[in-house]
C-alpha cells in the first residue's frame, strides 16, 4: 500500500464528512489537505478525530484557530469557507461546540453555507444546457441533485436550530 | 458566538461560573477545560469552540484579563477584580437560596 492518497469526493452533509474522514483516520490515514473536491491522505499510525467548521468567514478567526490549536485541536485544511481541525482520539477532546447557543450558530453557520450553495446550483440549472451525455443535460442533473441535497440538509439544520432555540427560550 | 452569561435573574449560567472559578489561578485554554470537567466530575464538559465564546465573552466584559503570554506564545488569563466580585455576589445568591431550601425542606416546623 502507498503511503498517500488522494480521494475525490462531494458532501453537502458536515456530518457525513467528519464520519467518513474519521473512518479513514481509522484505517490508517490521516487528512493533511482539502482542495476543492480532492482529499489528500497520508498514512499514519495515529488516529485522529475530524471536526469541520464553518468558521471562514468569522472576523476573529486568527484567534479562534490559535485558541484551538492551544486546546489540542489542530487546524488541517481550510475549504470552501470550512475549516477542518483533527484531534487525537486518545485525547478524548470531545465536540467543539457543547453548550445550546454556540451549537444553534453553529448550524446557523451552515444554514448560510448550504444556501450559497443552492443559489449556485440553482443559477446553474437556470441557465441550462450543458454537456449531454446520451440526450441528457450533466450539468442539470448533478445540479439537481445538489440542489435537493441542500435543501434536505437545510430541513436538518432547520430542526436543529427549532430543537435548540426550544431548549434554550423554554 | 457569544456565550449567555446571565439566565433571568442575574444568575451566573453554571459555564460562565465554572469558567470565572478555573481562573483565579491563571489557566490556559486546555487546562480550562480539563479543569472543568475534573472538578465536576465529568458532568459539565465545554468543548474548545463553546470555551472560545466564553473566553471571548467574559475578557470583553474585563471580568477575566489576558496575563502576558507565556513563551511557548500560549494565552494564559486570570481572573480580575470585577470578576471576582461577580463570583462573591453569585455565591451571596446561591448562599441565600440554599439556605431557602434547607428551610423549607428540612425545617417544616420552623417554616409555618
């Protein structure tokens, strides 16, 4: 087995993410870069839990990302206005966000994210055309398919808040 | 991103107390949180994004102040002067209601 990978792969879920890189960091490889689409692994014996924010944008992200990295929290990658921290899983570092308020802006971050990218593939099936492939638009049919899978997430993290604003005003 | 200091009432939510009462010894990020989630046994954890809000939060209001960085550039805070007397007046509040339960679950006879 070589000792680096490189996988190309699309999540509209963090959630899926962070679970499927976790998987990889339990088969022997760790994330050393995001770009765009392409995920690139190296071997190591380690294993690492992943944690994706949707911090980009943040004004303080300099401090946010140092005061992490201080709580053994390292940043690997900045993506697509994300930001991707690895922690040892020995050191049981659990989730970054712990308390109602800072979850509800944490999928109010991603509420944000997820409607960018919808206006996007929306503005891609507006404009039509595209590559055919046996009679039938490419471009259309992954921006479909892109776009429902944003607003299914957006449902998610809608509930989400709805759940956590219940928690915190009741 | 802010961390809610105060519930109805003027009384301290039990991360921002937790967190001003890691500080009267000067503390880093990570020892916060070990710290609190040591001396509560587990039960209150704060994991390291929640933490930031809170940090950030109580240095704006000055009730925690920035001790000047150690070499190893680690940000180290302690508590300030108007920070403990946040901390005096909620274990005044606390005293008073826990003295208000002991009365009135342990001293029926007393209370009527």
């Amino acid at each position: 087995m070589s000792d680096q990978k490189v996988s190309i792969r699309f999540f509209v879920d963090l959630e899926r993410e962070e679970a499927w890189l976790n998987r990889q960091s339990d088969r022997g490889y760790m994330l050393v870069k995001k770009r765009f689409l392409c995920y690139e692994f190296q071997k190591s014996d380690t294993k690492y839990r992943y944690h994706i924010d949707p911090c980009g944008y943040r004004k303080d992200w300099k401090s946010y990302v140092s005061f992490l990295e201080e709580c053994q929290m390292t940043l690997v990658s900045q993506s697509m206005g994300c930001c991707y921290f690895k922690s040892r899983s020995e050191d049981n570092v659990q989730e970054l966000y712990t308390d109602c308020q800072s979850q509800r802006s944490y999928y109010w971050r991603r509420v944000w994210l997820l409607l960018l990218l919808l206006l996007l593939s929306l503005s891609v099936i507006a404009r039509g055309r595209g590559p055919y492939l046996c009679n039938i638009s490419i471009s259309m049919t992954v921006n479909t398919i892109i776009a429902v899978l944003c607003c299914l997430n957006l449902f998610k993290c809608a509930r989400k808040i709805g759940q956590l604003s219940k928690e915190l005003y009741e | 991103m802010t961390l809610k200091e105060y519930i109805k009432g003027g009384a301290l939510t039990e991360s921002t107390y937790l967190t001003l009462l890691a500080l009267y010894t000067p503390r880093h990020g990570y020892e916060m949180m070990k710290f609190i989630k040591e001396c509560t046994h587990g039960r209150v954890v704060l994991g390291a994004g929640t933490l930031y809000g809170a940090v950030h939060a109580l240095e704006k209001k000055q009730l925690i102040a920035l001790v000047s960085s150690e070499a190893a550039d680690k940000k180290v805070y302690q508590i300030t002067e108007a920070g403990r007397q946040v901390v005096e007046q909620e274990l005044l509040r606390l005293k008073q209601i826990h003295a208000l339960g002991v009365q009135i679950v342990y001293g029926g006879e007393q209370h009527e």
